[in-house]
C-alpha cells in the first residue's frame, strides 16, 4: 500500500505542475500574438526608412553624415546583449549568450576593448557568473519594449559615437524570420552603411516575400526614380539617418521580444506533453501495484479460509 500512496502522491505533483506549464503556455502564446502584431505594425516603417537611407546613400551626391562614417581601425567596441528577464524559454538565452560570449572572445583576441551592456535578468545573472560584470545593465525592457526607451537608449549611442566615445555598435539579438525560425546574431548598427542598410531591408523582407512582378519590380523602379531633395540633401540625411538607426534598434528588441514569447510557447507545450506523459506513466504503475495488492489480499483470504477448514 505504501508503493501505490507514493505513486499517487507523485502522479499528483506532476499534475499540479502540469497545470502550471499549461497556464504558461497560454499566457505566452497571448503575449506572443501582441508582440507578433507590434512587430508587424513596425515592419512597414522600417523597410520603407530603410530604402530612403540605402536610396540616399546610394546617390552620387557628396554628402555625409557622422553615422554612415567607417572608422578603421576600430579603437573601440560597445555590445548590447539583449536576453529576457525570466527563463523557462528553451534554448532562447542560451543561444543568444553564446553568440555574445564569442563576439567578446574575438574582440579580446583582436585586442579590441568592448563595453559590454545587458539587458535582461538572465544576461546580467550569466556574465556575472562567467566573471566578466556588465558595464551597463537594463531590466525595464518586458516583452512590450516602449519606443521612448528604446530612443532615449539610441540617443546614448548615437551621441557616444559621435563623440568618438566608440567606433562600432554590436547588438546580439534572436532576429524573428518566422514563426517557425528564429536565429540568433550579432548584427552591427554603427556605422550605418549602405550594404548594412540594404541588408537590413532584406532581412525585413523575409518574412513577405517579393513577387517577380509585385514588390521586387516596384523596388527596382522606386531605386531607379531621381529624389529631388528640399531643402537639401544634407539636412535630409541628418534627419532620417539618425531616425532610421532608432527604428532598426527598436526592430532589434521587437524581434527579440517576439522570439522570446515563442521559444517560452513551444518549451512549455514541450513541458506539459512531456506531464501528460508522465500522468500515463505513472497511472499504469499504479493500477498494477493496486492490482497486486488486490491480488495478495485475496490469496490471503483464500488461505486463510482453507486453514479455517
């Protein structure tokens, strides 16, 4: 009897927890559908800002701006980890630290001094544990990332790089493709230029595909369309430059929030299978040792009935 009381009280652990990775399941399955249709909102601007810059960039006016400035060689580095302020998300954090660790090794290796910064609970909690504390760490940033702080976070870069404070902006993120493909990568923001742009753009584009005759034959005819600038161009690019790097920052914790909420939705459906399971499992194992049980209390009584005779 001790055997199957054991059983049930185990059985009845696993289904107390069940109910807890089930219930997390839905919440970020909810989240998840927010933050997809916050991300989906902003694709639209970010492509389109991006085309303007790559398209301004592209001309054969002599302009420039500060941002779109190569430094080489590069004296000194800022990474922003972005990671999430609570686990239970599969392979999410861990993806995205060990791309950030080896993006600190190669700049060691190189010699090149990085100013690390973190946001996230998690990140912060795993660069202290490796030894390396962060210079700068952000825990406000929730699955719900608000443009005011992402802005107030990129007028900090764009002013340190200005100042020649740093000479490149690496940020380490999970880039949202799809809602069956999320990659991990260090992608650089500063210096902004014109194939980064253009490679920014395309990644946006991923996720809508371009016809042959729909969005791809607009793009080419948008590019090849002359820009009248007004009232010049150089007070056109100080303006949208500066803009463009703010949205792609923002789209950096969109992706991240969103990758977030699916590598939670599909661990917890994982975790919960895996309690259903368990429930069977242990269902079996207790109906058997009930039914030995059932079946050494009745030899008992048998024998002890032919002992009576």
């Amino acid at each position: 009897m001790a055997k199957a009381r054991a059983i049930v009280k185990r059985r009845k652990s696993v289904q107390n927890i069940r109910k807890i990775t089930r219930t997390m399941e839905l919440i970020a399955t909810a989240r998840f559908k927010k933050a997809l249709d916050r991300a989906t909102e902003a694709e639209a601007y970010t492509r389109k800002i991006a085309e303007l810059v790559a398209n301004l960039g592209a001309t054969s006016l002599d302009v420039s701006h500060p941002l779109l400035e190569v430094r080489e060689p590069v004296r000194r580095s800022l990474l922003l980890v972005l990671s999430s302020n609570r686990g239970l998300a599969g392979g999410y954090n861990g993806n995205v630290l060990r791309v950030a660790t080896r993006v600190l090794q190669d700049n060691q290796a190189e010699g090149i001094p990085t100013t690390l910064e973190v946001a996230g609970k998690r990140g912060i909690n795993y660069f202290r544990f490796r030894g390396t504390a962060a210079d700068t760490s952000y825990t406000q940033f929730e699955d719900r990332p608000q443009f005011d702080e992402v802005e107030a976070l990129a007028n900090k870069y764009i002013g340190m790089y200005i100042k020649g404070e740093i000479d490149r902006l690496d940020v380490s993120y999970t880039q949202f493709v799809n809602s069956a493909r999320q990659v991990a990568v260090v992608q650089t923001l500063l210096p902004m230029t014109t194939a980064q742009v253009a490679e920014a753009t395309a990644s946006v584009r991923q996720a809508k595909p371009a016809t042959a005759t729909g969005d791809s034959a607009a793009t080419s005819k948008a590019q090849a369309v002359p820009y009248e600038f007004l009232p010049d161009p150089k007070s056109i690019l100080e303006e949208i430059v500066p803009v463009s790097f703010k949205v792609r920052l923002f789209k950096c914790f969109l992706d991240a929030a969103v990758s977030e909420q699916i590598a939670r939705m599909v661990a917890m459906r994982g975790a919960t299978e895996n309690a259903d399971d368990m429930i069977k499992s242990l269902t079996r194992l207790y109906n058997r040792a009930r039914q030995a049980q059932i079946t050494r209390e009745l030899a008992e009584l048998i024998g002890g009935a032919a002992a009576l005779e």
